[in-house]
C-alpha cells in the first residue's frame, strides 16, 4: 500500500514525496463518556492513512485520492467547505493551521489507506492527523502532537460540521503499539494501559447497518445526561458533568425513569473503563471481558443505543467460551461489534456469525482483526 501510493504520487507529480501516516482507532470500552467529561479507553489499530506530500512551489493544493480516483485542486489563500466531499477534511486542517499562525504554501498530496469507511474505526479523523502531521513536517512547523489533535478535531467542527469529541484524533495520532490509552476527556491527561493479548485476538464484525436514528438519538442522550447534571447541582453545586455524579447522589434525585437510566449507564460505564485499565494492568482478560459484556447490556437496556442486529452478533457470542467478551462500539444504531476471540476459535467464529447473520437479516457482515499500534508517525 505505501509503495503504491508513494509510485503514484511520482506518477502524478514527477517528484520524491515525504511519506506518513495516521491510524485508525478501536474503543475497548467508555462508550458515552467522552461528552459527560469521562474516560475512554481507545487504542490506535495496524490499519491506516497514508499521506504522500511534497512542495510545489505555487499557492496551489493539488490533492489525489487513491480511493476515490479523483484529484481536487484548490487556492491556499482562498477556499471554503465542500460538505460531503473528502478535500473538506484536508481544507479543515489546512484552515485551522493558517488560523494558527503557521504560512501554509502551495503543496501536492497523494493519500490512500486500509482503513475500511463506515465501520466506526475513524477514517476522517486518521486523514485529518495524517494531514496536520504531514505539513507541519514539510514545512518545518514542530506542532507538538497534542495540538495536532485539537485542530483535526476543531477541522471537523468547522469544516466538516460534525460535533465529535477529542478521543477519535488523541488516539489517532497519540496511540502506542501493544496499549490502549486512558484518556481523561476533561482535562486530556492520558495514560497507557498494556494490552497483553496472549493467544487472544481483537476481532471487529461489522454488522453492515446504520440507522438513521443515530444522529438525532445521540444528541436526545446528551440532553438527557445534561437534565441529570442539571438535577445534581441542585443538591452539589461542585457537579460539573456525570463524572462527578455517584450512584448514591443519583438516587437521590426526583428523576424521570428514562434520564435516571441514561446516567446510571454513564455513571456506571465510566467506572468501568477505571476498572479496566486496572484488571489489563495486571492481565486478567477474562475479567476484562466481563466489563466489556456489560458495557453492552448497559448501552442496549440503559442507553438504548444499540439496535437489533448488534445485539444479535453480542448475544451470539455468549455461550462460546472462546469468547472473553463482546460489545457494540461507537455512538450506537449500527456500526462494529469489537469482540475478544481466542486465536483459534476465530476463523469458526466467522463462519457461523456469516451462516447466521445473513439467515436472520439477509446481510453479510465484515470482519477485521485489528491488533494497537503506534499513532501518527513517518514510513
């Protein structure tokens, strides 16, 4: 793959480019977190955007999609959003840079990657890093990484205009081969926590579904939790976000049946990513995969984010005993399950998941094995 992309950027543009790349990223576990100033533990995956680039001495930006066969061209002094379009995350970097203070000049760009699009693994938020990563390199800008990821993030709000939070580019450009990363989302201090898999392997079967519930339903949650903060401060004034909210406090309050499941669910799931950074700590994956079961029993009956074919592939996996653990990942209503198989047990998994799956829904889902990996980087 990176020798195909960097041939064909000599191809197209007759020059030696620098090469880089940004990861796709995996959540293990704190879903619904990062918005109620929680923890998330997300870890960088071995599938990637590659970023070939090279000066050319114009204000111009020439960009070619390897996976789109399309090139786009447009003026570094003036350009603007083109929504739904693939150039709107490199404009959104290029834009936030230059906000920045940093004299963006004329650049050409190849990029290309293996990572698959719609299945939740952030493939924007990977080009968006790989991106900021790749002209702060040519031109000699040094941007530490850390601020790397909040213009990849504010690139999204602004350009994209999808309201993402930070864990999608921290873990793209910050990840680190064999460890997930406890990140704080309320004050981005982060730590590694090492994923010793032994003879077990992270397996993500794309259930190929996304409603269209998902966007709506999502921002319903995020009021819901904001009525249960809101309810809290009446009794604790120093409550900021769910993070500060206990069990106890929350029995406490006089709330509607549906928000009090909401933010048991996040108050519960936050706990649970602390937990489990500590039993990885000490390599107890079977305990681990315990947590990771009941994540999912809280975001399909708590949170009901999830949907019924999700809930089919997690359900599936519970009498195998080569399973340690399965749950929905990402925002809910379609997407991955990420799933903890014992290497041998993987390519039968597969087989009777397809077998039943399409007997059920009429739908092939897609699997990917996915080991962390280190985060934005050169080739």
């Amino acid at each position: 793959m990176y020798q195909s992309i960097k041939n064909t950027f000599i191809d197209i543009f007759d020059q030696e480019p620098l090469l880089v790349y940004s990861p796709g990223r995996i959540n293990l576990i704190g879903e619904h977190t990062d918005y109620n100033g929680g923890f998330v533990l997300p870890a960088a995956i071995d599938k990637k955007m590659v970023v070939a680039i090279a000066e050319n001495d114009s204000q111009k930006a020439r960009v070619y999609s390897v996976d789109f066969e399309e090139e786009f061209s447009f003026d570094i002094y003036s350009f603007s959003p083109k929504i739904g379009h693939w150039a709107t995350y490199v404009m959104g970097v290029v834009s936030q840079l230059q906000q920045a203070g940093y004299t963006v000049k004329g650049f050409d760009m190849v990029f290309g990657g293996d990572i698959p699009v719609g299945a939740g693994l952030s493939s924007s938020a990977a080009l968006e890093c790989a991106v900021g990563f790749a002209l702060s390199e040519l031109f000699g800008f040094d941007i530490p990484k850390k601020s790397l990821v909040h213009y990849a993030q504010k690139a999204e709000h602004t350009f994209a205009g999808v309201q993402c939070g930070i864990m999608d580019q921290f873990a793209s450009a910050m990840g680190k081969k064999g460890f997930a990363i406890r990140l704080d989302c309320r004050t981005l201090d982060f730590d590694y926590f090492p994923i010793n898999l032994g003879e077990y392997k992270i397996l993500l079967v794309d259930s190929q579904v996304k409603h269209s519930l998902a966007d709506s339903a999502y921002n319903k949650r995020r009021l819901e939790c904001e009525e249960g903060v809101k309810a809290a401060q009446q009794i604790q004034a120093d409550v900021r976000d769910l993070r500060d909210v206990s069990i106890d406090l929350l029995d406490q309050l006089n709330l509607d049946a549906v928000v009090y499941d909401r933010c048991k669910f996040v108050i519960e799931e936050n706990q649970r990513v602390l937990d489990s950074c500590e039993l990885l700590s000490k390599g107890d994956l079977e305990g681990f995969g315990r947590k990771v079961y009941q994540s999912h029993q809280g975001l399909s009956k708590l949170y009901e984010v999830s949907c019924e074919e999700l809930d089919f592939l997690v359900d599936f996996t519970k009498e195998i005993p080569e399973v340690l653990g399965s749950r929905m990942m990402g925002g809910g209503f379609g997407g991955c399950t990420i799933n903890i198989v014992h290497q041998d047990a993987v390519e039968k998994l597969q087989n009777e998941i397809l077998e039943a799956y399409q007997k059920k829904f009429n739908k092939t889902p897609k699997f990917y094995i996915v080991s962390p990996e280190d985060g934005t980087g050169f080739l």
